[in-house]
C-alpha cells in the first residue's frame, strides 16, 4: 500500500501536473475551512438563504484558490484561500441582491444616526441618545437594529479603497488579525489600516471587545455570549450597532478613505 503523500508533496505535483485527481484532494483536504467560512456568514443571513449554497459558493472559492495560490509569496495557503472562499460566498450572495432595498434604506438611516449624532457628541452615542435623535423608542431601536442586522456582513465586505484593479481593501481585510498578512501587504495599507484603527477606537469599549473576539479571535457569536455572560442576541445586536457605528465613522472620514 502507496503512502500516503504530505500536504506539501501534493501541492508539489499539482503545480507540475495539474492532475484533476490532486486537485480533488486538496479540495477535499480544505473544505473544513470552507464549511467554517459559510458558518461564520450564515450567522447574518435570512433563513431564506441556504446554508447548502453557500457551500457551493465557497467550493469555487476554494477552487480558484488552488488555481491561484503560489507558495512563493509567502503566505499560507489558508490564509489566502479564506479570503478567496469569503469574497466568492458574499459576491454571490450581492449578485442575488437578497437584501430588500427597503433594508438598505433603513441601515443607511441608522448609520448615518450614528455618525452624525458621534460627530457632534464627539463620543460615542448612548442608545437612549440614538433612538431620541430619531424620534423612536428604545424598543423601535432595537427592532430596527435587529431587523438591519442581516446587512452587516455584506457592509465589512464592502471595498474601503482601491490601488489598481487587483487590490481591493475591504473593512474585513483591515479588522482581520494583521499577523496573518504578508509584510509587502501590511506596509502599502498601513495609512488606511491607522484609519479603521482610529475608527474602532471610537467604539464603545464592549461593541470593540466584540469586535476583536468575533473577527481576530474567530468566536461565533453564541461563545462571545458565554465570554461575556450575555445573551447570544444581545451579543447580535451589540455588533450589529459596533458595525453600523463603524460605517458611520469612515463614511464622516470618506475624503480620507471612502
């Protein structure tokens, strides 16, 4: 019986062969990582979105990854086949254009609340201020956050700037874990990432603390509620309100960077 051959032996006779037969098993070797991905975004989508398609989107993510991917950039393949997997799932995901576009209206309302009441406050606004800015209970409040929580993927997705046609930078991009990006990266986005940095210090301290645990730590919502001894829907709508305040933030700093 053949041994089995290593990770690095199969990338090595890929790229020599472009044997279909080692293309299936890398494809089979990540698609843990394309499960984790679409989990990760079914958690902001509507029920009428299906958790089997965006499976699919993300296997053609992750095939175009093994298409694309060269080791001599020195980056990991996980690394840059996570970001290919996510782009493919919510590019699919806006061509369906499954939000209503009365959603769109509301969560730009709310945003540019946010922005425009913190701007003037020069803090960040309390509930209570937010929902009197807009002439609504507290309960409208929360109904309206939660009802506009399924665009918050679809917002960090959105591109932020754009150096030429094949470097995009998105919201994500910046809040991911920079010790996951190659240095040549990390240096020609420094000014826009000292930005967002200044845009994420402007939260409230437990909508930052979120923030880090959903997107550098990569904990689902429901653990960042036992971390917390909160609510997994508060912990829903606490970071629907940090995106909503996030948007609002770079939208006021757009002759900079939007």
């Amino acid at each position: 019986m053949p041994l089995q051959k290593t990770e690095e032996e199969l990338w090595q006779e890929y790229k020599q062969t472009k044997n279909p037969g080692i293309r299936e098993e890398l494809i089979l070797m990540y698609a843990s990582i394309v499960k984790y991905i679409a989990g990760r975004v079914a958690i902001n989508m509507p029920p009428n979105v299906d958790f089997e398609d965006l499976l699919s989107y993300g296997i053609l993510g992750l095939i175009d990854a093994i298409e694309k991917f060269d080791a001599k950039q020195g980056i990991k393949f996980k690394t840059y086949a996570s970001a290919r997997i996510r782009g493919a799932i919510i590019d699919e995901i806006r061509h369906l254009d499954w939000v209503p576009r009365t959603l769109r209206q509301k969560a730009k309302m709310l945003q540019n609340a946010y922005a425009s009441l913190e701007y003037k406050l020069e803090r960040p606004a309390t509930d209570t201020e937010v929902a009197e800015a807009m002439h609504i209970s507290i309960d409208d409040l929360y109904k309206l956050i939660q009802e506009v929580n399924t665009t918050s993927i679809v917002s960090l997705e959105d591109v932020l700037c754009s150096k030429d046609d094949s470097d995009e930078v998105t919201i994500m991009d910046m809040v991911e874990n920079p010790q996951e990006q190659g240095p040549d990266v990390l240096a020609e986005n420094e000014d826009i990432k000292d930005i967002l940095i200044c845009a994420l210090n402007k939260l409230p301290e437990r909508e930052r603390e979120i923030i880090a645990l959903y997107y550098y730590d990569e904990l689902t919502l429901k653990e960042i509620g036992k971390a917390l001894n909160v609510t997994e829907s508060r912990i829903s709508q606490l970071h629907s309100q940090a995106i909503l305040r996030l948007r609002g933030n770079l939208t006021m700093m757009k002759g900079t960077l939007l």
